[in-house]
C-alpha cells in the first residue's frame, strides 16, 4: 500500500491511499468481504467501497492444524510407573504420606499466581494450590 500525495485542489478524503481491493482507500484497513449489497464498507471509517471492485477476485481458505506432539506432564508416571518431577515434604491429605511431587502451570489470567498441582508419591492422591 503506498500513500498517494493529494494533487492541488484535489479532495484529500478521494483518494488518500493507492490499494488493491482489499483495502480501504481512505484508512488503510482491510475492509470485510463483500455480501449482498451493491457496497462494501469499512469497519474502521464507514467508507463505501463498490463491490464490482471485488469481481473477478478469488479468494481461497484452508484451515492447517500442527501434528499432536507427545507431551509428558513433569508428574506423570514414566513406563516404570515412577513420578518424575521435583519432591517435597508434603502431607498428603488421603493417606498421610510426606513425599509429594509437583508440577505448575499458568491457569488464569497471566496477572496471577500459577496453580501448583500435587501428585502424592505413594497413593498418587492429586491436590491443586492456587499461588
């Protein structure tokens, strides 16, 4: 998009940008896709665009989803059935063991405190702790 400076006498609000149809030639922003209606109007300044400025034009969309990655919580059990992840002393609160592993991770908004989950290394009793 290139700004195109007005000529002597020319009506600024015309033509103040040089755009492809997508466009809104006054502000700059990309303007909706036309619906049954003879103009297309801009979201941001109300601007009305012809809608035979969108004939001809094809417009084409796919939707590419990432392959699944294995993830492993930092609390989970490996194949031996051990808990990987740092311990403390803990008291579990269903069998009164004192060793727990634990794991974090953001689940509000980022302006609080994580939620710390607690996974106990003996009867895997799972507690949470909002930090």
């Amino acid at each position: 998009m290139n700004m195109v400076p007005p000529e002597p006498g020319m009506d600024v609000s015309d033509a103040y940008f040089s755009s492809q149809s997508d466009f809104c030639s006054d502000c700059g922003s990309v303007l909706p896709p036309p619906g049954e209606q003879n103009t297309v109007t801009c979201l941001s300044c109300s601007q009305k665009t012809q809608v035979t400025e969108f004939l001809a034009k094809c417009v084409k969309t796919s939707v590419i989803f990432n392959k699944l990655d294995t993830i492993s919580l930092s609390n989970e059990a490996d194949d031996t059935g051990i808990l990987n992840g740092p311990m403390i002393d803990r008291r579990c609160s269903r069998c009164g063991y004192d060793r727990m592993v634990y794991h974090t991770r953001q689940m509000r908004s980022a302006d609080e405190g994580q939620t710390v989950f607690y996974t106990c290394a003996q009867c895997r009793f799972q507690e949470k702790e909002d930090s």
